[in-house]
C-alpha cells in the first residue's frame, strides 16, 4: 500500500486502466498506524489516505488474446479470398470448357456440311503453320479451333522402324535408346500366334495411339511428353511421342502442308534443316502436289523422297479447341479426333475425345494473338 499526496486527481487515477482506488477518510484503519497528515500540501486537510491495489497484470493476458483472435481472424480472411479464388477460376473454367465445346461443334458442322463456294471454306478455316485456324468470340471470351489433318503424322501401322528410330531421335532420344523402342512398336503391331495374347492383351495394327504403352520400353513421358521450366519461370510442355504419330489415317506417306518439322525430317533422305526449309516454303503458300518440292526447295535430295509424301487431305481430323475468358488467366483446352464418313447421319464420327489437353505453343501462340486483337 502506498500513501499519496492528496492534491493528486483521485478521479484521473481512479480512469487508469487495471487500478483500483480507494478513498479512505481520517485513516482509522489500522494499518494506517504511524502515518501523518502534515507537510507541504496537507494544511487544513483532515487526515485521509489513498489506498491503491495495483492490477495492471491482467492486461498481459488479455493482450495476448486480442493478439491470437486477430491472427485467427486474418487466417479466416485468407481462407475465405482463396475459397473465392478458387471457386471463381472454377466457374471460369467450365464456362472455358463449354465455350470450346460449343466451337468444336461448329467447326464439326462446317466440315460435314462445307460451303459449295471452295473460297468461302477457305477464308472459313484459314491455312497457317501447318494448321486450319477457326475462331469464336464475343464480349466475354475467345476460342480458337486448330484443324490438323491425322495424315501430317506417321502412322503407327506403316512406318518402318528406321522412320520411327529418326523421330524419335529428333524427339530428343538418345541413339541408344531409340532403335530397340522403335524395333518393339515394330513388332507390337505383327499378329504372333505364339505370342497372340498375353495376359489378355493381344499384338496386332495399333488401334489408339495410347496402346503404345503396352509397347515394352515405353512410358508416359516419351509417350506424353513433360512440363519444362524455362529460363523465365514459365511453364511449357515437352512434346511427347504422341503428338507426332496416329492410328487413324490409314496412309503410309504423310501430308506435307501439316506435318511437324521433326516427322518430315524423320523420313529417308531429309534432316531437321531441309525440313526447316519446307516449312518455310510451304508457309508463303501450300503445296498442291509433291512435285513442287524440287521447285520450290533447293536442296532435296531426289525425286524418291515424293513416294514418302502426299497433298491429299485425308478423311480424319485432329481438332484442339482452347477457350479463355475475358480478364482470367484460366483456359480450357479439348483434344477430338473425327472422321468425316458419309456411312451414318451425323456425318462424323468421333474416334477419340481428350476432355483434359495441354496444348504446345505452336497452338497457343495463335489463341493469344487473337485473344490481344
């Protein structure tokens, strides 16, 4: 207990947090024994002292919750901006989703029912990079279509396994590593009657392009590819085997205004910088016959590498649809491959539908620049 002057705001100490004052007249009590009234300040004053019980620790614990509710209320803050986050990149994405859905049934509609005008149909689906381009847009997003015919890929049922060892080299496979690969996809695709079946699965011609990973040696990297990170940070993905080869076209020589500069240089007599050189061509204007080659491109070796190509646009379609929303970071991309037939009503049927696709930049770059414009 300590004993203050009595001159001392008793109402200012009695507004301090956590004290507890008490006035307490003539200071009968007996433990005020021996103290005084008399000095400075205490003249006509009838004796009193100011009895104060110090409990300004309470505050500490008190602070210390104030300080763990507010950590609590700033973690449910941050849970709740990410829950909305999360939950609007969702609706972004599956209104993406419908969008390239919606664009791949109007393209679909156009190639079973083509304008009579052949000019039309061009200026419909323009010829660029080895693709058809198609595009859809309105205030709220933008799609892009790219249109790739199955025969600008090698098919796994006619190439030889020297053709398959080149491409896979030009995939980044090692020397050593390429030819048995190529050598067993080879001899998947004979029928063997010692070895028909094998735990129910049975060799023969190739009928998906995913059937390779039943090929011994195979995995899904060299089948799908991997992301990379480049110097920037960004994301891109590794192009895997599948993006160059098919099951579908039914042709052994490829289409040369669609196929990827690494499967032209995978075939007899070319190499990676001769097909750079007819990409070039082919990019200022399409081939309409393989005998243009020699008069458009210097350098090509012979006249037997036309067996190895064709113009002709086959029946079967690798089409990639990719929506994004206006001011979202979130697309979606679908992956169908179709082949027009006049056999059934719809005029098409659907080989195979990839819900989930994660296309290469050489698809992408033409659904940015669209999507800027």
């Amino acid at each position: 207990m300590r004993v203050l002057n009595p001159q001392v705001n008793t109402n200012e100490l009695m507004m301090t947090c956590g004290i507890r004052v008490e006035a307490i007249a003539n200071c009968t009590a007996p433990s005020m024994s021996g103290v005084s009234a008399s000095g400075p300040g205490w003249s006509g004053l009838k004796p009193f002292c100011i009895v104060i019980r110090e409990q300004g620790i309470v505050l500490i614990p008190l602070l210390w919750v104030l300080a763990a509710l507010s950590l609590l209320a700033l973690d449910l803050a941050s849970t709740v901006r990410s829950e909305v986050n999360l939950s609007q990149a969702s609706t972004e994405g599956a209104k993406s989703y419908f969008y390239a859905q919606g664009a791949l049934e109007e393209v679909l509609f156009h190639i079973v029912f083509p304008y009579p005008d052949l000019e039309k149909q061009k200026r419909l689906f323009p010829y660029g990079a080895g693709m058809n381009h198609y595009w859809m847009s309105n205030s709220e997003m933008s799609c892009h279509v790219a249109i790739h015919d199955e025969a600008g890929k090698l098919d796994l049922n006619f190439a030889t396994s020297e053709v398959l060892t080149r491409l896979l080299e030009n995939l980044g496979m090692s020397s050593s590593a390429a030819p048995p690969l190529a050598a067993a996809i080879v001899e998947w695709r004979r029928p063997d009657p010692e070895k028909h079946e094998f735990d129910g699965i049975r060799h023969g011609p190739f009928a998906t392009v995913e059937e390779l990973l039943l090929v011994p040696g195979m995995n899904r990297e060299i089948l799908y590819g991997r992301p990379e990170r480049e110097e920037t940070g960004r994301k891109k993905p590794r192009r895997g085997l599948a993006e160059f080869v098919t099951a579908y076209s039914g042709k052994s020589g490829v289409n040369i205004n669609y196929a990827a500069p690494e499967v032209i240089a995978a075939l007899p007599g070319l190499d990676l910088e001769m097909a750079a050189l007819i990409v070039q061509a082919r990019a200022r204007e399409p081939f309409k016959t393989t005998s243009e080659l020699s008069q458009r491109v210097t350098g090509v070796p012979s006249a037997d590498v036309f067996s190895f190509f064709t113009t002709e646009v086959s029946q079967q379609y690798c089409l990639i649809a990719t929506a994004q929303m206006r001011g979202s970071k979130v697309r979606r991309s679908i992956k169908l491959i179709i082949k027009r037939t006049d056999k059934i009503r719809e005029g098409h049927e659907k080989l195979i539908w990839y819900d989930e696709y994660w296309p290469g930049d050489e698809v992408l770059k033409w659904t940015e620049r669209r999507f800027a414009a």
